[in-house]
C-alpha cells in the first residue's frame, strides 16, 4: 500500500487534472452530438505536446528518438482514420458543426493511452538508467506516437469529411 500511496503523492497536480479531462471528454464522447473541429482539435494537440515534451526532455530529438515517435504517429493516424471512416459524420456548415455518432472507442482509448504514458513516466522517474536502454526507448517512443497518431488520424479524417462537404449556397 506504501507504493501506492506513493505513486498518488509523487504525482504532480496536472497529471490528474489531464486524468479528470481525460475522463470527461471520454464519457462525454459516449452520446452522440454536435461539435467544432476547434474542439476535436484538443486532444491531438495534447497528446502530440505530451509527445513532444517527453521526446524532447527524456530522450533528446535526434533522427532515431524522433523516427520512432513518427513511425508510431504515421501508424496510429492510419488506425484513426480508420476508426471513424465507419461513423456517419454529418457537417453543418451553416453552425460550424459536425454531428458525429456515440464513439465507443474514445473512452478506452484515453484511459489506455494514460495508463501507458503514466506507466513509462513512472518507470522513468523510479528508474532513470532505463531511459538509456534501447528496448524501453523504442517501446516508449513508438507507443506514445502510436497514441498521438491515433487521435491525429480520428481528427484527420473529421477535418477531411469537414472540407469535402459540399457548400450550400444561399439564394440572396
């Protein structure tokens, strides 16, 4: 129990902060409903940060750090895509909207890609040497971009639906 008590101590307030977010947004993400691309916009953009900030902090961008987080990224997207290629996504270019069906994949997916980028960044702060080793950095890089990926791939394909519906015009 001490180590658990340890771990929910040792935690900065942020990380928790995103969790609650997190958790919110995969609920919420349960109902179908209308929204921006603004607000699709957020999760990949905090993924891709988080990405960015551990790539960058932990391992240094160099071509091989920098390569593996882009391949996960470049597979990821493809899963994505291919997620939300099934919804029936419905623009409304008069509101500014889509309307977008119940996303039972979301939910699981956030708290899948928290749980892993939590769990790397506690191995790495109780273990630091194993930041050096080659297996933990490639598994680390590839599945935090595979994560990021996944969420860029789901929001490029809305972004895709978004600019091939077609433009209603108004008669004056």
């Amino acid at each position: 129990m001490d180590i658990l008590s340890q771990f929910l101590t040792q935690t900065p307030v942020w990380v928790w902060v995103l969790f609650a977010y997190l958790l919110f947004r995969g609920i919420k993400g349960r109902n179908p409903g209308d929204t921006t691309l603004l607000k699709m916009a957020i999760l990949p953009v905090i993924f891709t940060a988080w990405g960015l900030y551990d790539l960058v902090t932990l391992y240094g961008v160099a071509l091989d750090t920098a390569g593996f987080w882009l391949v996960g990224i470049a597979l990821g997207a493809a899963v994505g895509w291919g997620i939300v290629s099934r919804y029936e996504i419905v623009p409304n270019r008069a509101a500014g909207t889509l309307h977008h069906p119940a996303d039972y994949t979301l939910l699981p997916l956030l708290m899948l890609t928290f749980a892993v980028k939590y769990g790397f960044g506690v191995v790495a702060a109780v273990s630091p040497d194993l930041l050096q080793e080659t297996t933990f950095r490639i598994a680390d890089l590839t599945l935090s971009g595979l994560f990021t990926g996944i969420f860029i791939g789901k929001f490029a394909r809305y972004v895709w639906v978004w600019n091939n519906a077609p433009v209603v015009q108004t008669q004056p």
